[in-house]
C-alpha cells in the first residue's frame, strides 16, 4: 500500500458559482466561469489549498484547519495543475495557452522548477514509492494529443496518447 498518496482534483472549464464556503468560516470564495481552471492538493487532513487561473493570473487560496486566507503563490497563467507530498513539497504547473511552467514549494520560498513543455496543461498526479517521488504532469499538445511526462528522478515523455 502506498504511504502519502495524494489524489490531485484538476477541475478544468467547469462553471462553479459557490459563493461561501461550507465549513465553519464566513469567507468568500472566488466564483468561476467557463474559462477559468483549479487545482486542489491536500495533506495531514486539514491543509488545503486551491490554486485559480483567472484573468490571466493564477493565485492560491489556503486552508490550515482555521479559516480561509489568500497564499503567498501568484503567477501568470492560464490553466493549472498541483501536486503535493510529505508536509511541504507543493508542485503547481501553470500554462498560459502555449507553454507550461512549474513552480515549487519545499518549505522556504517559491521557485521555478525543471519542468516545462509545450502545450496546455490538462492534470498531475503524484505518489511516492519508497522515498522516491513519482510525478505526472498530463499536457494537450497543438496536435491535440495527450502526452504524460513522468518525473522519476528526472524528466521525460512517457506515453503519448488521444
């Protein structure tokens, strides 16, 4: 059985028009449109944050089993992915229509990560297997495929498909 499995919720074009959050904060959340992209990681049960491509930027909205505040995450962008493992390696993969950029979290500030293709961003995933983590970024190329990148100890197309 694999330990710290993070499943990763990559909702793309949907129309969500929440309003306020259901749990016991009065916070206001951001509404979407058709055209706008989330991304949520979770992790020790109660840390959560959801990551919103719109207007052309991507922010990030944090819950830490308190209430709801806006994150420090903030890029330019379009679309939108994360992953997460242990309790402080965050990945968000951010495309602004043609390339895709990540960006990192381990625990001490924001960077720009190794990763980057072509193509739209669509979804991502990650695992650990041992002490080793797993990665896969899904990207739709301008051909229209479907390519998964996996890093395992570094990058490469694994699979190309659709």
């Amino acid at each position: 059985m694999l330990k710290n499995l993070f499943i990763v919720l990559a909702l793309v074009n949907i129309g969500l028009s929440t309003e306020t959050s259901t749990e016991d904060t009065s916070v206001s959340c951001p509404t979407t449109t058709p055209t706008e992209t989330l991304a949520v990681i979770s992790w020790n049960k109660k840390n959560v944050r959801v990551y919103h491509a719109h207007d052309g930027v991507v922010d990030e909205w944090c819950y830490d089993g308190g209430s709801w505040y806006v994150g420090s995450f903030s890029a330019t962008g379009k679309t939108v992915s994360a992953v997460a493992w242990n309790t402080v390696n965050i990945r968000v993969y951010v495309g602004d229509g043609t390339n895709i950029v990540e960006y990192c979290w381990d625990g001490k500030g924001w960077y720009v990560g190794s990763f980057t293709a072509e193509g739209v961003v669509t979804g991502s995933t990650s695992w650990l297997s041992g002490s080793n983590i797993i990665i896969k970024v899904y990207v739709k190329t301008h051909l229209g495929n479907i390519e998964e990148h996996t890093y395992n100890k570094g990058w490469s197309v694994t699979s190309t498909f659709g």
